[in-house]
C-alpha cells in the first residue's frame, strides 16, 4: 500500500482550508512536509501543528501571483531538500465578478495564481521527480473545471487549464513512473468565497450559503489523499452538488436551465 511516511510532500495554499487539512492528514502520516503559502503567520500556525505528527515541517512563503517569485522559491526548495515525492498544487483564489465588469488584469491575475503558478511549480520538480524514477503530483481543480459557472469567468477557466495541462502530463509521466491526480471538490466549508477577489480587486467578504453547508476541509483532504494513493486520474469531492457533473454531460439543457436558477453569490 502507498504511504507517504518519511517522504518528501509539497503542499501549496497550505495555511487555510484544503490545503491545511491535508498538511495535517500528511503529517499524521509521518510524511516529511514542505509547505507553502502567503500567509506567514496562518503557515507558522499550521506548521506548529503539524509538528505535532512529525519531526520535519518546512516552509516557505511566497505569492502565486507573481511567476517569477514562484520559480525561485520552487527551485530553492529543490536545492534545500532535495527532491520532491508528492507535489499537490492547491494553492489559490475565487472570483465573484461577471465578464462585463471584470477586467483583463483581474483575469489574467486570477489564472496566473489558480493555473500558471501551478504549472511553474510542477515543471520545476518535474526533473528531478524523473531522476529519481517515482513521484506523485495532484492538481486542485473545481467543479468549476468541469462546466461554467456565473461570477466565476477567470476562475472556471483556471480551472478547466488545470484538467488540460494535467491529463496531458498524466499521460507523459506514465513511462516514468509518476502519478497525476486532478481534484474536483465541489462544496467545501472553507473560506474561499470569503477571499473570493471582487472586479475591483477587493475580497467578497461574504460566506457563501452553499459554501458554509459544503463537507468539511478535513473529509476533502481525506478523500483527496485517498485518491492519490490509489494512483486515480481524478476524484469529485463533495456532495449531492457533484451531480451536477454528469446532468452536464447527458442532459445539457437541464444543465444550463438549473446553473440559470442558481443564485450565483
């Protein structure tokens, strides 16, 4: 069976949510833990607790936003500690804006942090993932990378980038023993609505109803690693909202007859 005790794990977007609940999940584990994000004090905080499970927690705070940061802080993990056996890509932010109000900078800004960063940091641990012949890398989409969504234009195509990019990679890393997993949570209870980026820039502020009715970080994360070490291609996580995913692909005129009627904040 796959354990990830003793070993290398990244974990992106480690201070809050998913990605601290799968910190902690690998730290019960006995993984040896990296962990990123760029909220210092929430990342120390977590840090603290995971230290709690194992004896080896790094960290290193940097901001997704901007691709050059990112690729010298990823290749200044690889320097420091070598390489890397699991990677999970989770770091990241939502949107509450429509199309018409949301600039091209706001866009672009949305999928540097949600698709590019992820790209910057896989493509960087990627070499030396290949030397040593084994790894595994899982990518955190949304449902939203399986269909549209209202207010959610950058995120959503963030999000579809992300199957793109990691199916491919999937496929490429079969010979070289490397396992890609793509995530799908639907409803989570965690703060992304509340940090969600607004077309001025400015954050949501507001809990979403169906965010704070979603499963909680820590079943997600349970889930999650579940499915990477099952080495399966990808995972929905979440509750009766994941239906939605194959109302989508049989019946699309429901499909786009409910997302019309579901209140979008």
């Amino acid at each position: 069976m796959t354990t990830f005790k003793n070993k290398l794990c990244w974990v992106t977007g480690a201070s809050s949510g998913i990605g601290e609940a799968i910190a902690i999940e690998l730290a019960k584990e006995g993984a040896h833990l990296h962990l990123s994000s760029n909220q210092p004090k929430e990342l120390e905080e977590v840090k603290t607790r995971c230290l709690q499970y194992t004896s080896v927690c790094h960290t290193s705070v940097f901001d997704l936003s901007n691709p050059d940061e990112v690729k010298e802080s990823a290749k200044t993990a690889i320097e420091k500690y070598g390489a890397v056996y699991l990677l999970i890509n989770n770091g990241g932010i939502s949107q509450r804006s429509e199309i018409i109000d949301t600039s091209i900078e706001m866009h672009r800004k949305i999928i540097e942090i949600d698709f590019f960063s992820y790209l910057i940091i896989t493509k960087t641990v990627l070499p030396s993932m290949i030397e040593a012949g084994e790894g595994f890398i899982a990518a955190t989409s949304s449902i939203s990378g399986k269909f549209g969504f209202p207010l959610r234009s950058a995120y959503a195509s963030a999000k579809h980038a992300i199957q793109g990019f990691f199916e491919t990679l999937r496929i490429e890393m079969v010979r070289h023993n490397i396992s890609v997993t793509i995530a799908y949570p639907g409803r989570v209870n965690t703060k992304i609505s509340m940090n969600a980026l607004k077309a001025d820039g400015t954050a949501h502020g507001t809990m979403d109803a169906g965010q704070a009715g979603g499963i909680s970080a820590e079943k997600c994360a349970k889930r999650y690693i579940k499915a990477i070490k099952r080495k399966k291609p990808e995972v929905l996580i979440g509750s009766k909202e994941l239906l939605m995913v194959p109302i989508k692909r049989f019946f699309p005129r429901i499909f786009f007859k409910i997302v019309g009627n579901i209140k979008s904040t």
